[in-house]
C-alpha cells in the first residue's frame, strides 16, 4: 500500500472542505458560523494528519524536508522527462504539501483574529484572509497541474493513487 487509508481521508476531506469554504465565500457568501466551522474542521484534520504521519510506519507518510539539492536534481529530471518513479511525494510535491498546510493554518488564524474584541471592525485581517484565499487557490491549481503533467511524465496515475492507495503505473 502506497498511501494508507488515513491519508487519503485527510486528503480529500481537506480538499472537500477547502472547495466548500472557497464556495460559500464567494458564491453564497456565507463567512458566518458554517463557514468557520468547516474552516476549523479543515485545519483540525491537517493536525491529525501531521501527528498521524509523525508516527506513521508508512514511509510515503512520513515528513521529510527535500534539500535545494534535492529540488534542483527533480527539476532536471522534469526538463529531461526522466522521472522516476516516487514512493510518495517527490520534492516539490512534499513542498507543495507545506505550502498548502501553511496557508491553511494561515487563513484560520487571520479568519479566527478578525473576529476577535481586538481586531473587531478592522479589515486588515478579512483583507489578509482575502487574499491569502486567492493565493491557496493558485497553489491548489498549481497542484492539480502538476499532478497531471507529473503524472503523465512518470507514467503514473497519481490521481488513482490517491483515490486506492495502491502504486499505478501507466501503459
């Protein structure tokens, strides 16, 4: 098993609410106690999800901090269309993971300071909470991107991977 059953979940119960939260922002306009309920539930399962991979017999689970060397040799293999084959997440894809997590954390925080007695009224927070939205939802779409064309290049199809868990290669 490539990706245990619990990082699946996490993935696509954050990914559902990060579409959800996006959604009732700016098509239903909900910010109010649905919106940070989702919001908090979303960050609360990123948390169970990092301790669960502290503590993860799953190396594809694990935390681990590619190098600039290591970032630097998964960009030449991409220019050359040589990829091998990851076991998990390839350096930029761990990367994109933290990226992703942090900016998550980022919007509960900026999310739960505008509503609080100190910053009530003030639009700094809701302007930072804005845009850090917009910003997680390039990276979300720099993500997909890249799971297609690194999937396509590896002649994995990652997106199964992370639907079952099990290693799928391409014909």
């Amino acid at each position: 098993m490539l990706w245990p059953w619990w990082v699946r979940l996490s993935h696509w119960l954050v990914a559902a609410g990060v579409m959800a939260l996006w959604l009732m922002s700016h098509v239903w306009y909900e910010t109010d106690a649905l919106h940070r309920t989702v919001g908090y539930a979303v960050l609360a399962i990123i948390m169970i999800r990092i301790m669960a991979g502290c503590f993860s017999a799953y190396p594809s689970a694990r935390f681990h901090l590619p190098g600039l060397r290591d970032i630097r040799a998964h960009i030449a293999e991409v220019r050359q269309a040589t990829l091998p084959v990851h076991a998990g997440h390839n350096p930029l894809g761990q990367w994109a993971v933290y990226v992703i997590w942090m900016l998550i954390a980022l919007l509960a925080l900026t999310g739960w300071l505008s509503r609080t007695d100190a910053f009530w009224g003030e639009e700094g927070p809701v302007v930072i909470h804005a845009l850090l939205s917009w910003l997680l939802m390039a990276v979300i779409a720099l993500h997909i991107v890249a799971v297609i064309w690194i999937g396509r290049l590896s002649k994995q199809h990652l997106v199964r991977q992370m639907w079952h868990g099990r290693m799928h290669l391409r014909k």
